[in-house]
C-alpha cells in the first residue's frame, strides 16, 4: 500500500486534485475567517525548478505547509504578497515536496491524503520507555529528500518540532552542505494562536497570520554544519538570540 501511495502522489494530476481539494477547505481559514498577510514573493519568481530549499519555524503539523502551497501556486499566477481569489487552485503549482515525520502522517485518514501532496516522510523519533528521543535523519531518509532536491523545490522546517526556539537538527545543515541548494528562509507567525496544533482545526478566528518569505541565503558551503545550522536558525529567527525577544513578542500578545 505504501509503495502504491509513492508512487501516486508522484503523478501530478493526482497532487494537482489533491491541492486543489485541500486548497478549497483550507482558504476560508486562512484568508477569510483569519488575516493572511504575505511579505516577499518577489524573492520566488526567479527561483530554477530544483534544488531549492526553503527552511521555516513551525506552528502546526499541517496549516504552515498548506499555507505555502498556496503561495506558491499564487505566485504562478503572477500574485503578489497575497492570494485573492483562489483560481489559482485550478492549475497549482506542484513542483514541490514537504519533509514530515512519518509518525504525524500515519495519523489520521486526512494526514494519509495529504501524504499525496509531496510528503516526504522521515522517521525523525523513536520511543524508549513511553519517552521521545529525538535523533538525526536516516540514510535512506536523506536520499529521500536528495531525490526531491534534484527535481523540485523541497520545505523542510529545521527544528521538526512546533515547539519554539527548539534546538535544530544538524541533518538539514549536512544535506546544505552536500547538495548546494538555494536556501531560502521563511519566517512565519500567529498559526499557533489560530490553529490547533495539527492545523486542522480554527481555534481562534480573526487571528493574524504572518509569512515572510526572505531574500536565498549567502552561504559558505565549506563552512562547518555548525555554522551553517547557526545561519539557518539566525534567518528563520529562532536562535538563541532570537529567543529573549520572542517570548516577549509571545507574553505581550496573549496578554491582549
């Protein structure tokens, strides 16, 4: 069964149906009972067709990821910093692959179908006594995500965990440095507050959401991961030096 899902969800009629049927349930949320506001689309209409890798913060398991199909298909219709009226689902933009945990997409028979959307499912936690251990990417994970580089734009989120200011995974700054990628950080903001933490349910209406999309990062591949890790974090703004101002950020809009 798994190995029949592969290989529809690389069939683009098949992702193209399944956006444009997520794209429909999902824009009202973003765009109308809540504020969308996007900044810096122009930095993707010049962007090739593969080996592009745009590295986020994370809110939820599915609006981050939803909200960005959207964007991009968008953008193919030539919008700007906003979304409009949907026609754009009509002929989205597919070229695109997600990196998830395997775990978050075995879910719920909603997960399963967005899993046709481009998943790229690692296996990014074990259990050891009931506890969650976090660990790097499999091997066969990595060539995975590899494979997609080399055809498509792939979006990963560093920290793989919605939690904020969490310690990133030095697998992204490892498959950075090997394939040379345009890397293109996105901040993003207020999901948390609107959604629940899958990103399937409104919890708060009238919410501001928030996506800053920057200009491809500088990067000097011969640098240690490390670096390259601190790079990345400092851009998607959630390094250490980032964190004493984004609780306050967090404290001072829940207080309102």
């Amino acid at each position: 069964m798994s190995s029949f899902v592969e290989k529809l969800k690389h069939i683009r009629l098949v992702r193209s149906a399944v956006y444009a049927l997520v794209g429909v349930v999902s824009y009202p949320g973003l765009a109308i009972i809540n504020k969308l506001k996007i900044q810096g689309t122009e930095h993707l209409e010049n962007l090739p067709k593969k080996n592009v890798l745009f590295v986020s913060n994370h809110q939820t398991y599915f609006a981050d990821v939803i909200t960005f199909l959207h964007i991009f298909a968008a953008v193919k219709w030539r919008k700007r910093n906003r979304l409009g009226v949907p026609y754009y689902l009509l002929n989205p933009f597919t070229n695109v692959y997600y990196v998830a945990a395997e775990e978050t997409m075995k879910g719920s028979w909603i997960s399963k179908l967005f899993t046709l959307a481009g998943a790229l499912t690692v296996k990014r936690t074990w259990r050891a006594e009931g506890t969650e251990v976090r660990r790097g990417l499999d091997p066969s994970d990595t060539r995975k995500i590899e494979r997609a580089l080399d055809k498509s734009w792939v979006i990963t989120f560093p920290q793989g965990t919605t939690k904020p200011f969490a310690p990133a995974r030095k697998g992204t700054a490892f498959l950075i440095k090997k394939n040379q990628p345009i890397v293109i950080p996105v901040v993003i903001n207020g999901f948390w507050r609107a959604f629940n933490k899958t990103g399937l349910a409104l919890k708060k209406k009238g919410s501001l959401l928030t996506i800053r999309i920057k200009e491809p990062l500088v990067i000097d591949y011969s640098q240690p991961a490390e670096v390259i890790l601190e790079q990345v974090m400092d851009a998607i703004e959630q390094s250490k030096r980032f964190m004493m101002k984004g609780k306050h950020h967090v404290i001072n809009k829940m207080d309102k």
